[in-house]
C-alpha cells in the first residue's frame, strides 16, 4: 500500500470508529425543518376577512368590500396575545374560502385594494408580519384553495391564479415557518354572482405534487407543509386540538380511491394514530379554535377557552409528539376580545409556572446497560435539557431499564420524555415505576414518544426514586427525563347571561316518542330520526315571546349521521301562517362538531319555531340533534 493512501486511511480510521457508535438510523428520519418546528410545539392561526364583519363561520364570497373597514386594527396587540401565551408562531389567514385576499394582490380585485381600510393602500399580510418579528415570533400564511367569490374557480385559469398567489405570499413576506393548505375545495359559491355548485377532481385540479407545493420548496424551502396528508405535517383529523393517545410521527398517507393522496381526497382513518413504521416523517398538527368558531361572533364572549383548557389542549398535542395551532379570532373592529387576551396570557403563566423547575433536575442515574459503555450515551444525558443529546444501549440491548434517584423525595404529577428523533422514532413503549415499601411500584405507561411525551398523572405522587424502562425494535435513544407539578389557575371570565328560554317552556311537537331528548338539557344524549314527511321539526313556546335566535348542538359521539350543513328557520305566532326568518349553513360542522348559534337579524315574535334541515352529513334522511336552545331578546 502506498504511504500516502495508508496515511489518508489513518487519517479516516478515528471518524470511522466515531460513526461506529452511533446507533444506525430507525425509519423514517425529520427534515431540518421539520426539527425546528417540533421545537416550535406551539404557534397561531389568525382568522378575519369580511366573514367577521357578517357574523358567519365561512364567508359565501358575496360580501362587498366595503364593509371590510376595521376602525382600530393593531396587529401588534394580537400578535403581542399571542407571546403572552407562550406561542412562537403566527399565521395570517391571507386568504380564506370567501377569496378575500388581505394582501393587494395582482390576480384579482377582491382584496383590501379594493377596500375602504386606509383607502385601498393597506396590506394586512406584511402589517402581521411586521408585528409577529417585533413580538419575536416566526411568521407564516394559509392560503384556501377553494375560492368561492372568483368567477375563474373550476377552470385552469383559477389554478394558475391560484399558484400566482402562492408565489406573491412566498416571496414578499420574507422567511415563512408555514404554509398552510386544508382540504375544503368545492361546492356552493358566489362565484362572481353565479350563485352555484361547482366541484372539481381533488386529485388533479391542483397538481399540488406537480406544480403547486414546488413553489414553496423553491421558495420557502425552511417552511413547512401543512395539509391533511402532509407532506411536512399531517391534520390530526379534529379540531378539538387533540392526537390520540398512541400518535406516532411516521405516516403513509392513504387515498380514498387509490390515487395519490391529496388535500381533500385522502383516507383520514389514520391521520389521528400515524402509522408505526409509516413511509415518511408527517407528524400531527393539532389546530383548534381558542372560541367554539374560527371567526369571531359576539355571542361566543364568554366561551373563550380557560387556561386549564389550553393546558389540557397542550398536553394531548406537544405532549405527544404534535404542535398546538390555537386559532384566534379578531373582533370586528380589527383586535381581540378582553376575555381572549386575559385566557392567552393566563396560559402563558400556566405554562411558564408549571415548567420552570424540572423537579429531577441533579438526578443520580444509572442504566442496566450503556453503548460500548461509552461516555457519549451516558444517563446524565437525560438531565442536561438538550434535546440531541442521549442515552443509548448496545445493539442488540432492545429494553434497557433505567434507575433515577432524585436529591430528594418529590412531589410531582407530570413526566417528560423524549427521543433523539435524529435518529428516528425508535420506543415502542415506556414503563414509569417507582420505589416504594420495598419494591417497584407501577406508575404510568406511555406508547410513542418521538419529539415530546407527556404523561399525566391522575394525582400527584411523592417520590425520590424511580425506573423506566424502554421497549423498542433497536437500541433505544432517550434524551430526556423530567418531572414537574402542574401549576393551579383559578382564572374566570365575567360570563355573558344569556337569557335563555327554560326547557320546561318549551316543547317538541313534530317526531316521534324520543324527540323530547332535544330539549333535555344534556348535550350527551341525541335525538336521531327519519324525516320522511314532513321534513322539519317544530318547537312550541308556553307562550308567545320576542326570540332573537338559537341554537344547534350537534352530536358529540363521533357520528356524522344526521347532522344539517344547511338549515331554515320559520317562526309563526300560530302554528299555520309561518315566515322564513333565516337560512344558512354549518359549514365547518363536520370537523368541529360544536354548538352552532343562529342569530336572527332583528329580534321576532313567535309562539313556535321550525326548524328546517337541507342537507345532512349522512344518507336517506335521517336527523339528529343532541340539544336545541332558544334565545329571548
């Protein structure tokens, strides 16, 4: 051999034997900016276009720009909520299926150009952007793919306008942590005064593999993907903000029809659960509105979420493995409600108080078995807060136990674990015990660890010692171990007494003998029924009275059967003469099954009530209700 090729292999043989002792690789593997935005865990979605100014969930494309005129828009005071909450991201929805863009966009005129708000000159986009940096958070944008204003949608002059949007967003609003795309394409819509149904081929019209996603990669190459198949990060398949217990970071996404998965057209069955061993590194987006509805409604003040609620929201979605996208929701007038600001920064001590001390912070540790008994995978890695940093076994060492003893006896109610995920998600299992009247005591077990796990306990319990052991396919990489004690918030709102009808006042007089489970004051039971003829249901009053609206609350166990999307309401002093006084829709009811409050325009006199559903989330004609309310003036 010749000396220089013997010195140059001498040279290598120390790298060499250091790669050795790196656990090979398990699965698949996160992307550099999938890394980054684990270590994210939380960040904001910011609903408001003129669907706010007319009080609906989703806009139909037929408002007229000139009621978009906030009188004291200040997004530094929402993006400011937003850091006191402890949130790292703000995405502005500079886009929503009403096709109004907030940013003056050269592909259509239904944009804030066209507006009143500081006279067409505005760009709300770049106004977020700018606060979101100055409040210290990442900034990034949800563009909808379905637009129901634009005359084009349907045709191939839409699609490319719609990639004409993607490209201004992508290169005018400097580094983007997100860009965000869900699967609502198609149905009814303005559509430039046409008033129609219009559907397309999901799995074609957007060449989102082949033309649309491509933008952002060359773009915005450090901005993740969201949609409900990825490809950076998956809907968790609810918007209650909730991953299921085992929630694993892999996917292989499924299609309904065999063709490839796209927004929209995809087999969500796995989306909660992830696939152990899936194909690609898609982990779980857990999105959730911080009020019942994205857009703001007046009559939802007093159902902003409490901190306790965000907590728990928290610890069903980082806590494992996900991130939390809290949606927020502007008044009119262009800043958040008092309740949304005081709940935000309320969470934001929670979780500051909950996670200041790391109760196992200084703890002894020692391992049934360490890699090559090699310093660089040693247990007192998993108290140095670094997420990279890691305990490992040997090979062919697949369930290593490890013994913690803290400085002192205890008192906790939450552990922490995590995993090098540089390496994969390799832990099939955890089993928590602790050492009590001479022997291992179970505590917890926890499935699918990856970025971030945290396992609550049903009360605290006091300990100084403690073992975990690992269950996996290869050697194990664990690079945290921590114990803290959630932090009390007796926080409450001032709450709005809605002066409601009482149920013994009123009565169900159409369906059959269940029917009065609808006006049964629990939300848990549901009224279901055919509606053969006639097709609507009536509530009689004890008495005529002025009523301003009602409400809707849909089933809460998980069935779509008879749930309307669409609805009239009747009213009559009489029980014969009867007048239409009002018509809409549910339009994100299928993935946020919450109760959906019907506001009439003026305050009315009637003595019975109709209510009319059009279209249901189920075949034949079947209808369900888990409760009704009505509201007096």
């Amino acid at each position: 051999m010749k000396k220089s090729n013997l010195f140059a292999l001498f040279l290598l043989s120390p790298m060499l034997a250091i790669s050795q002792t790196e656990p090979a690789p398990y699965g698949a593997l996160p992307s550099e900016r999938q890394l980054k935005w684990h270590e994210m865990e939380m960040y904001t979605l910011i609903h408001y276009t003129p669907t706010t100014f007319q009080n609906k969930e989703w806009g139909f494309g037929d408002a007229d720009p000139q009621i978009f005129n906030p009188s004291k828009f200040d997004a530094d005071q929402i993006a400011r909520a937003a850091a006191s909450g402890g949130f790292k991201g703000l995405i502005s929805v500079a886009k929503h299926h009403d096709g109004f863009c907030l940013w003056p966009t050269k592909t259509t005129t239904y944009s804030v150009a066209s507006s009143p708000w500081k006279e067409g000159k505005g760009d709300m986009v770049k106004e977020f952007m700018k606060a979101s940096h100055d409040n210290g958070l990442e900034f990034g944008v949800y563009l909808s793919a379905w637009d129901r204003n634009d005359t084009r949608y349907g045709s191939k002059a839409y699609a490319d306008a719609y990639r004409d949007q993607l490209r201004e967003l992508m290169s005018n609003y400097g580094p983007l942590f997100t860009s965000w795309h869900d699967g609502a394409n198609g149905g009814d819509g303005y559509y430039g005064g046409k008033n129609e149904k219009r559907t397309i081929d999901r799995s074609t019209y957007y060449e989102w593999h082949e033309k649309t996603w491509p933008i952002v990669r060359e773009l915005q190459p450090m901005a993740m993907i969201f949609s409900d198949v990825g490809p950076d990060m998956r809907w968790v398949g609810n918007e209650k903000g909730f991953a299921a217990e085992t929630s694993w970071a892999t996917l292989t996404p499924r299609s309904k029809d065999g063709k490839t998965p796209v927004p929209g057209e995809v087999d969500d069955s796995n989306l909660p659960t992830g696939d152990r061993g899936g194909q690609y590194w898609i982990p779980a987006e857990c999105d959730v509105p911080q009020r019942p509805g994205w857009f703001y409604h007046e009559d939802q003040n007093d159902k902003v979420k409490t901190p306790n609620q965000l907590f728990e929201i928290y610890l069903k979605s980082v806590g494992r493995g996900g991130g939390m996208n809290l949606g927020l929701a502007p008044m009119p007038e262009g800043v958040l409600h008092d309740n949304d600001v005081k709940s935000l920064a309320a969470f934001g001590e929670k979780i500051k108080a909950t996670f200041a001390e790391n109760l196992a912070a200084g703890a002894q540790a020692k391992a049934s078995n360490v890699r090559q008994n090699n310093e660089k995978f040693n247990v007192q890695h998993l108290f140095d807060q670094d997420r990279y940093t890691y305990y490992a076994s040997d090979d062919n060492v697949h369930n290593p136990s490890i013994e913690i003893t803290l400085p002192k006896e205890q008192e906790f109610d939450l552990i922490r674990l995590r995993e090098n995920i540089k390496l994969g998600q390799r832990l099939d299992s955890v089993q928590v015990e602790t050492w009590a009247n001479n022997a291992w005591q179970p505590l917890a077990k926890a499935t699918s660890i990856g970025a971030n796990r945290l396992i609550k306990l049903y009360k605290p319990v006091k300990a100084q010692k403690l073992r975990v052991t690992l269950y996996a396919p290869v050697a194990p990489t664990l690079s945290d171990f921590a114990l803290f004690k959630e932090a009390p918030s007796d926080f409450k709102f001032d709450v709005l007494d809605r002066n409601k009808v009482p149920k013994d006042q009123l009565k169900m007089i159409s369906g059959d003998k269940n029917a009065a489970l609808a006006l049964d004051n629990n939300t848990s039971t549901v009224w279901e029924t055919l509606l053969s003829n006639p097709k609507y249901v009536e509530i009689r009053l004890a008495k005529t009275q002025q009523i301003i609206g009602m409400s809707y609350t849909p089933r809460s166990d998980g069935k779509l059967a008879g749930v309307p999307t669409k609805y009239e309401v009747q009213l009559s002093m009489d029980g014969k003469a009867w007048n239409t006084v009002h018509i809409g829709e549910f339009s994100n009811i299928k993935a946020n099954a919450t109760p959906q409050n019907i506001t009439f325009s003026a305050p009315q006199e009637a003595h019975y009530i109709r209510f009319i559903p059009k279209d249901v989330l189920s075949a034949d004609k079947a209808f369900s209700v888990a409760e009704f309310e009505v509201y007096l003036k």
